[in-house]
C-alpha cells in the first residue's frame, strides 16, 4: 500500500470538512425551503457528517448500503450522489437525469443505484458502489441488509453462484446498513441481528445516536439506555479483539477532528 504523504492526507481530511459544511449546509437550506412552502416535505441528516465520512471511506466497490433517510453526507462523500440530485429529489422532479435515485417518486434522501440496466440486464456490480432502494417503514432496511449480506455468503459457499462474478467477488462484498437509535426498538432490528449473528453474514451496522426517537428520550425506549450496551451480549469475541475497520474507522475520525481544528485556528 503507499504510503500517505502529510500534504495528501491533509487535502483529504480537508476534503472531507468540505463534505461535512456542504452537507450541513445543504440540511439548513433544505429545511428552510420546506418550512417556507417550496418544498413540501424534508428529512436532512445534520448531526452525522463526520461519522458518515468516515464510513465512506471503507465502503468499497462491490459493497452493498441498505440504508435510511440520514444518509445524505455518506452518499455525497462516496460520490453516489450531488447536492443537485438532492435537491431535485427534494422538489420531486420527475425527470430522472436531475434525480435518478427514483424520479421523484419517493420521499427525499431515499436513495438507490442501479442493479439492471435499461434492457434488464444485470449490470457489473462488483465494479460499482451498490445502494438498495430505502424504504420508508423504519427498520426495514435491516431486513433487506441481512439478505444482501446472506447473498454476499451465498455466493462464497455455493459453487454453482460462483460464475456469476459480475454480481459477486467470490463473497468478498459487506452490507453497510445504517439505522437511528430509536428504530432499534423495532423487532426487525432485533430479528435481522440475531439473524446476522447465527448465520454470521458480512453484514455492518451503524446506528446513529440521536438520543431521541419522536422526541422520546432514549432512556425511555432502549435497554440501559444505550444501543451499544443492549447488543454487548450478542459479541462473538472479547472486547480486546475489536473489528480492525471499526478501529481504524474510530482513529480516522480522531485524526480528521485534530487537523480541522488546526487548520482552523
């Protein structure tokens, strides 16, 4: 692997600070063209931008999102998305060369990427950042992101899957399937976990600490009062052996918040 030089990896952190302003940005303006009636309905996911940096930073071709509607800053920094698509999605313009993810047809920041092309024809997804069409129904993705996963195995495990490598790498793909602390209460997360874990699938979740779900603190509707606490029961191995991308992931976002407050001072 090269080596990163300190000027190239402060473009990059700078880069991503980019990403994080115009994300934030683009949540303050959107909420203001909703509440002054030129759009008519917004979800924005202001409070997530660094973390969901970072986790674009590990998403890979031949991956796989099953995501929800907060994901705006990790589709803008994976490059699957621009703050005009955004926007027109926002409007619901119904051409879909201004807004491709569903041609205004769904609600704002619900994303999507194709799997087919215009004849229906499987498309080479293992060259190709993969986004399964978000679901409304809080929860939802996380059974649709076990499936992704339980395929992704599928087609490690079974011979006769294996010559399709345009859809799989011999199984190397991983689900990247985000949620928000409150829809953790809901039984599909807790199905799709469980499932996860019996069947060991490379399925990844990032639950976004809001600290509230419909204004309902979350000591009020989660087990000890956090998410990460309730699932400590579901690990596999000591504490001390942590995932090494979660790791990473965790010194990355430590390093990107050092050099932003230098370059800012």
């Amino acid at each position: 692997m090269e080596k990163l030089s300190f000027d190239n990896f402060r473009e990059e952190v700078l880069q991503d600070y980019r990403w994080v302003c115009i994300s934030r940005e683009a949540s303050l303006l959107g909420r203001k063209e909703v509440l002054t009636g030129k759009a008519k309905f917004g979800i924005f996911g202001d409070g997530k931008e660094v973390a969901q940096v970072a986790m674009a930073k590990f998403f890979r071709p031949g991956d796989f999102r099953s995501g929800y509607y907060r994901d705006q800053t990790f589709m803008f920094a994976s490059g699957l998305a621009s703050v005009q698509q955004f926007f027109a999605q926002l409007y619901a313009d119904p051409n879909v060369e201004n807004e491709p993810f569903s041609a205004g047809r769904q609600m704002n920041a619900h994303f999507s990427t194709k799997f087919v092309g215009d004849n229906g024809e499987w498309l080479d997804l293992i060259n190709r950042k993969n986004v399964s069409a978000d679901v409304a129904p809080t929860a939802g993705q996380m059974v649709r992101g076990l499936g992704l996963a339980a395929a992704s195995k599928s087609f490690r495990n079974v011979k006769e899957l294996q010559e399709f490598s345009h859809l799989s790498d011999n199984g190397n793909e991983v689900c990247f399937c985000t949620i928000g602390d409150a829809s953790t209460s809901e039984g599909h997360f807790w199905e799709a976990i469980n499932a996860a874990g019996v069947l060991q699938v490379p399925l990844v979740v990032f639950v976004w600490d809001d600290g509230y779900g419909i204004s309902v603190p979350k000591k009020y509707q989660t087990t000890k009062g956090s998410i990460s606490e309730a699932l400590s029961g579901f690990q596999k191995k000591e504490e001390k052996e942590k995932i090494k991308r979660v790791a990473i992931a965790e010194t990355f976002v430590t390093h990107c918040l050092y050099i932003v407050s230098q370059f800012l001072r």
